[in-house]
C-alpha cells in the first residue's frame, strides 16, 4: 500500500478520514494476504478452540445429567441415610406420596466357600419395585428371577474373577451362601450411588437378611427412591417443591435428599472444577500465545514502517494509523476466534462418538450460547491485550524513520490513553475470568502465577539479553556470534524465552507434583501405615479380635474406635444449606460423616487450641473438631454443632480443635465426641492391624483369611491394595493433566515459531553478510545451533526452578505431604526445551541458508 491509497477518490485531508474511509483503506489492506499472521491466528485460536471445547463437553455432560436425571437417580426423588432403616411412619409417608423403592448398600467381603479367596464387595440390596427408572442389564438369568430364586445373587464379572468361580456356583456372604444366578452389565443408578471400591453385588432384601450383615451399627446405606405423580414430578419446579416440603416435614430424620435435577452433587462438583482447570489451561495457552500475537503484530509494523511514515507525511493523524492497523488486527484476531470456535464446536462430537461409550451416561452434544460467547470473548481480550501495545507504539512512528536504518529503531513507548487501556482490557479480563470461575480464590491464584510466570520471564530475558551485550566475545567464532544474536536488537532472546519458559513451568510443576504424589502413595505410606483396616468389627467381638491377631501374627499392634455416621444438620444456630464454603471444605456437608468418641486425643493428633476433656467426664455433650475445617466454617471453641445420628439430632458444644495427620492413616475423625454422647448408640468398631517390619506377605495374608473365617461380618482391607488401586486412579488423573498441560507448551511452541518467523529478515541479512565475508555455511549453521541451545537451557533451568517451587507451594502447603524432586522429570523438561528449540531453529536456519547474497543485497 501506498500513501496515495489514502487519499484517492477523496480530496479530504487524511486528519479528517471518515470511519467507514479508513475501514475501507484497512480492509484493502488485507486484500495482500494474510502472510505473517499465521501465527497470529492459530495462537488465538488454540486457546479458544480449547476452551470452546472444554466448555461444550461439560454442557454436554451436564445436559446428559438433566436429561437423565431420572435414570441416574433411580426416580423422581431419593432419601437416603446411614445406619437406620426408614421407620413404619416414614415409610407410610413415602408411599402415600409416589411409587417406592428401598435399597441397602453396604461394603461386606465375598469368600469362596473354602475361605481361602476372597474380595472386598459393594452389597445392593434391593426390592421387587426397583428401579423406579431404567433397566438393569445382565448376563444369565433376567434380573429380577435371578434376585427371586433363593439366594440369588447377581454379581460383577471381575468378583468371579477373583474369586475363580462361574454362573451357578456359591459364594460366601456373612453368614449366608449366595447363588450366583447372572452376572452385571450396567447398572442405571451407578453414577447416583456412592464411591464405590469393590466389584457390586445385587441379592434381595430376603438374602440380605439371611447374611446376618445388617446389625446395630453397622454401616448400611438406606435409601428410598420416589417415582412422583405425573401431576407433581412433571416439571423442574414441582420437584424442587416437593424436595422442599419434604425437608420441612422430614426436617428430623436424617435424610440426605436429592432429586433428578442434579443427580450427583459430587459428579457435577468434580465436571465443575475439571472445566474450571482446562478452562484455565486453556486461557494460560491463550497468554502464552499473547507473546506471539504481540510478535506478529510487531512484525507486522516493522514491515509498514515505510509505508506508516509516508501516511504521516501526507498528513494523516496518529489516531488515524492506529485504526486503520487496529482494524486489521481485529480482523484477523476474529479469524483466528472463528477457526478455534469451529474447532471447539466439531471436537466434543468427535470425542463423544470416539470415546462416548466409556463414559457413566450419555453425553448429548449441545452449543450452549453462552460457552460459545465466553470462548469468543476471551479470545478477543487476550488479542486485544497484547496487541495495542504494539499498536501504540506504531502510531508514534516519525516521517522522518524514512530517512534512517532499519537498525537503529527508535525507543518509543505508547500515548498515556494506550497504556490506560491496555490496563484496562486486562482488568476486563481479570474480571471475566472471576466472574466464570467456580472458586475466586483459586481463580485468583491461577491469575497471580500466570502474572508471576510472565514477570519472571520476561525479566529473564531482558537480562540474558543485557549480559550478552556486555559479556567479553571468546575466541571461538560461532560462540562469538551466537553471543552476539543473544544480545542483539530485535533478537529471539525474549520470545524464546517467555514462550519456553513460561509452557515448560508448568509441565515441570505437574510432573513434580505427580512424583510427590505417587512417591506418597507408594514408597512413604506403606513403611508408616496399618496393614488392615477392619470394618464393622461388632464391640463384643473386641477381645476374641485382639487374641486372633496375637495369635496369627505376632507383635502385631491391633487399634480400634467406635464408628458411627452422621451429618451436621446446624452450626452456631444456622441450618448446615445455608453455609456458603469454598470448594475445597464442601464435602464436609455433603452427606455423612463418620463420628466417634474418645476419651483420649487420637492417635495422629494434636491439640492446638483448647483443653480436652477428662477421662471420667460427665457433663454436656462435647465435640472435637478439626482445625482447617473449623476456620472454613467459621466455628470455634464454644460454638455448638448438630449432628443427625441414626435418625435424631445431637448437639454438642466444640470443647477443643486438633490438627490431624491424615496422611498417617491412623483411626482420625472431622469430629471426635466425648463419650458420654454418642456412648449409648449402637455402633461397632473400626480397626487397624499394623504388622512388624519384616512380616513375611504370607503371614499378612494368612491374618486376612483368618479374621474372615473367625468373623464373617467383618470386612478387611488390605491398605496396600487400596493404595495401588488409588495410585492407578492418580495416574490416570496426572496423565490427563499432563496432556492438558501440553496444550500451553505447543502454544509456547507456536511462539517460538512465530519468533523465528519474526527474526527471518535480519537473520537472512545477516547470513548473507557472513557469506560474503568467508563464512562457510556450517559455521553459519553451528552459530545459530549454539544460540538455540543456550536460549533452551537457560529457559527450562528457570522453568525447572520455578516450575519446582509452584509445586512444592502445591505440594506441601496445599496437599500436605512432603515434596519429592524427580530428576527424571527435570531431564525430560530440559529435552523437550532443548528438542523444541533446535526443531524450530534447525528449520529456520535452512531457509537463511538457502538465501542467494546477490539477490538478497540487490534488495537491500
């Protein structure tokens, strides 16, 4: 473009160009092509394509939760509560009300008739109405015959597995020996239904009777589906009524009640947080791609300097150059919106149908106009962000650069007004982000790193740069004019630097706290932790238990408490619903939680506020609570709380705070009771056995067997299993996390591309140069090899740094446990940081290399 372009078809002066003349002028700009953006548009439209994405896959699966919401949840309504069974009155109120149906879950073990196998099972008991809603499918017999025949059961494939039996053969559950009549293929309530750890088992109430399992106290799950009339289970709000008049004439029992408007609080909770943090990875690639759209626009003035300072010399404004490249600029941000919108709207389809069927329901892809606008603006303010600064610095260029070199740019910083608002678009992001986050608090810290990462780097790069522009040149020639890139105006150094940098901390950071994790979970935790846990050990059985391990295993140290369930119902006067806790701490209102009393401080804790009670204590009832959960609620010493236990409410006045030791794995409770609280109510025990070091494994085995023999009603968890089986769930998690944390170092990767696509001129310049002077291509090649690799390693040394100290704050601060640094995790940080860098470099210098010198000159 000329500057005869601006003034053609018009005798106005450029000063006063109308907005539709200078939109013109800037659209006929772009009619050269889009060469130099491309870069440009596909970091915008990475981080939106991934946001878009992430955003459309959870309404999918929200969607898919509504939709289905009477399926998952087994009917309309559900009541649901530990230890007591519905009494004759409440169950007279359920039916009056709709169409019921009782199931009983509990975690029991299956032995073969021998007793020599057995495996820890989810035990269903249901009636002839369930399910309300959906079909259970099987193998074999049809369901309901299966549970009708005499001790029928229906059975996960994996248990006859384990326990090497076949459809048709028996198998031991407490006191009864059960039939194996089909095995389980889908369950429609699975999703609804609690954490499960053991292959499920459906008998019938019948059978669960004659397996002696259900006594005082022990850990049954009773709950209570309810298939409403048509005229009140209709629409949304006559359930959310219904569930409301519920509450109030039920406001005693205990119940813990949903409806199929969110089936799974704690399902919905997890799909919530997981948008939140790809969401948030998403808008990291974003800011790391913001380092290459500021570069490409940069390119893209350095290009126009020429064609800016003749606009200024036929007497356009400033204002009206940074329009007419402002609008350009939009235009093809807007492209890059449009292709990372079409891709997040065509992925989840590709993914649902790929990987649809591994999922717990059915997830039905719908756009949502609301993900779609939030991925489009967050695309727009990010561009917008990194794009006026540059801009405003273009506006300022003089008529007279005309007349200089093009290696002696001017120093410039833009107008106050650009400046403001460049703030300003930041803040609007900062608030947008806020505003679309679940938790503020983490939102902010996500921010305040992100600003950090920035800082740090590109503080990091202006000082590599200042350094190799003082550092004496050595004798080596290529080291030489390596150093000398390093330093030089206009250089890769900041670029490579804040694009590696800034993608490779937070690789390090994930795979340093995965190493800490499973470090944890399999190397630490074993050495200090039980060997068993015993549930539902009955009080009479204490000492017959206690000569039982003495005998089998010598030495062993065998602990137990009380263990009841129940729910905090009110703090401090206020109903427990109407407490507002982030969502770290919500799970401690969110149905049961087990209780017990102690007339000591528990093994694994310590006291750190108030005075515990004595021995003999017989006064008002008194709780215990933990120290980080107390601060969330906002209680402390002196507070009362109630808890629903066994269908009545107990309120109990907080005594004293411990901070706990989770990670131990000794017997600890969120709230421990005097004893003369909860000692009345029928309980059993919990219990650990925790064998001497060396204990040969068939001794630790052969103590499992034998408690399962001796008490049929007890169930026995090895703690090494449910270590390795959560380290299996852990990575999983981390590998997903791993590669949703990629997606920011292929943005960092598209940065470094961009970079190398911004230097190519000078750098071809700069070849030519040498050539002329004798340089051979090799040195030319080895020169540009070694600026690479000392860019790459002095980024991934800075992002192992600060990648490791995100992860230790993650780590010890926030997950508390002791952090764990894997060298092995630093060394594939630094390949990845050295391959990508020599990739792109190796790429770039061929073309420099393949430079003619007569015909690059010729255009100089």
């Amino acid at each position: 473009m000329t500057s005869t372009a601006i003034v053609s078809g018009s005798s106005r002066p450029a000063s006063r160009l109308s907005t539709g003349r200078m939109l013109g002028i800037a659209l006929r700009e772009l009619r050269a092509g889009l060469s130099g953006f491309y870069i440009f548009m596909a970091c915008v439209a990475l981080g939106v394509a991934v946001i878009a994405t992430v955003s459309t896959l959870s309404d999918a699966l929200r969607d898919g939760f509504e939709r289905q919401g009477e399926i998952i949840l087994g009917g309309d309504v559900t009541f649901a509560r530990m230890h007591a069974r519905a009494t004759d009155a409440e169950r007279a109120w359920f039916e009056a009300r709709g169409r019921m149906s009782e199931t009983a879950t509990l975690r029991t073990m299956a032995r073969s008739l021998d007793g020599n196998e057995q495996a820890l099972v989810e035990l269903k008991a249901v009636d002839a109405a369930y399910p309300l809603a959906g079909e259970v499918e099987v193998n074999g017999a049809a369901f309901a015959e299966a549970l009708n025949a005499e001790n029928g059961a229906v059975a996960d494939p994996v248990l006859l597995s384990q326990l090497g039996l076949e459809v048709g053969d028996r198998m031991r559950v407490g006191d009864a020996e059960v039939v194996v009549r089909a095995t389980l293929v889908n369950e429609p309530d699975a999703v609804a239904d609690r954490l499960t750890y053991g292959p499920r088992v459906f008998v019938s109430h019948v059978t669960l009777a004659k397996t002696g399992l259900v006594q005082p106290g022990t850990l049954v799950r009773w709950r209570y589906a309810l298939k409403l009339p048509s005229e009140q289970g209709g629409a949304p709000q006559d359930v959310g009524a219904f569930r409301t008049m519920a509450k109030s004439e039920l406001a005693q029992s205990g119940f813990v009640i949903g409806d199929r408007r969110d089936p799974s609080p704690q399902v919905t909770r997890t799909l919530d947080r997981l948008r939140q943090f790809l969401t948030f990875l998403g808008l990291a690639a974003l800011l790391v791609g913001g380092v290459g759209i500021a570069s490409a626009v940069a390119t893209f003035i350095e290009r126009r300097r020429n064609v800016i300072a003749t606009m200024k010399t036929v007497g356009a404004t400033s204002r009206t150059v940074l329009l007419i490249f402002l609008v350009q600029v939009l235009a093809i941000a807007l492209i890059g919106v449009a292709v990372g919108l079409a891709v997040g709207l065509t992925a989840p389809r590709l993914l649902v149908s790929l990987y649809g069927d591994q999922l717990p329901i059915k997830a039905e892809v719908a756009y949502s106009a609301a993900s779609i606008v939030a991925s489009a603006v967050y695309g727009v303010l990010v561009a917008l962000l990194f794009t006026l600064w540059p801009l405003g610095r273009a506006e300022l260029i003089k008529p007279s650069v005309l007349f200089r070199d093009e290696v002696a740019p001017e120093a410039v910083w833009p107008r106050p007004q650009i400046i403001a608002l460049t703030l300003f678009i930041a803040a609007l992001l900062l608030g947008f982000v806020l505003m679309m986050a679940e938790s503020t608090r983490i939102a902010l810290y996500f921010c305040g790193a992100l600003v950090l990462v920035f800082a740090v780097f590109t503080a990091l790069g202006s000082l590599v740069t200042w350094l190799a522009r003082r550092v004496p040149r050595p004798k080596w020639p290529e080291l030489a004019l390596a150093i000398g890139n390093i330093g030089a105006p206009g250089g890769l150094t900041r670029s490579v630097v804040v694009s590696l940098g800034s993608g490779l901390s937070l690789l390090v950071a994930v795979a340093l706290a995965d190493a800490s994790l499973v470090n944890e979970l399999t190397s630490r935790l074993p050495q200090k932790a039980p060997s068993y846990f015993l549930l539902d050990v009955p009080k009479t059985s204490s000492e017959d238990l206690s000569r039982l391990v003495e005998q089998e295993a010598p030495g062993a140290h065998l602990v137990e408490a009380p263990m009841l369930r129940g729910r905090l119902v009110e703090m401090k006067g206020i109903k427990a619903e109407e407490f507002k806790l982030p969502p770290e701490a919500q799970w401690v209102l969110n149905g049961d939680r087990g209780l017990t009393y102690s007339a000591t401080l528990p093994e694994g804790s310590s006291l750190v506020d108030g005075e515990w009670w004595p021995a003999d204590y017989d006064g008002e009832p008194l709780v215990s609570f933990e120290r980080d959960l107390a601060r969330h609620l906002g209680i402390g010493i002196g507070d009362q709380v109630t808890v629903n236990v066994l269908g009545r409410n107990l309120t109990a006045r907080i005594a004293n705070l411990r901070e706990v030791k989770w990670e131990s794995l000794t017997l600890n409770f969120v709230m421990v009771f005097s004893p003369n609280a909860l000692k009345g109510a029928p309980h059993n025990l919990l219990a650990t056995v925790s064998l001497l070091p060396g204990t040969p494994v068939a001794t630790e085995a052969q103590l499992g067997r034998a408690v399962g023999k001796a008490f049929p009603a007890v169930t026995v968890i090895r703690v090494k299993d449910a270590l390795n089986a959560a380290t299996a769930i852990l990575e999983k998690v981390m590998v997903a996390v791993r590669v949703a944390g990629a997606v920011t170092l292929i943005a960092g990767a598209l940065v470094l591309a961009g970079a190398l696509a911004t230097a190519q001129r000078r750098r071809v310049l700069e070849a030519v140069v040498l050539k002329v002077l004798g340089a051979t291509r090799r040195r030319v090649l080895v020169s540009h090899a070694v600026e690479y690799l000392l860019l790459a390693v002095v980024a991934a040394l800075f992002a192992v740094g600060l990648g490791a100290f995100a992860a230790w704050i993650a780590v010890q601060e926030v997950m508390k446990i002791p952090f764990s640094f894997s060298l092995d995790a630093v060394m594939k940080a630094l390949a990845v940081a050295v391959g990508l860098v020599l990739a792109f470099g190796a790429f770039g210098t061929w073309a420099v290399l393949r430079a003619k010198p007569a015909q690059t000159l010729r255009s100089q």
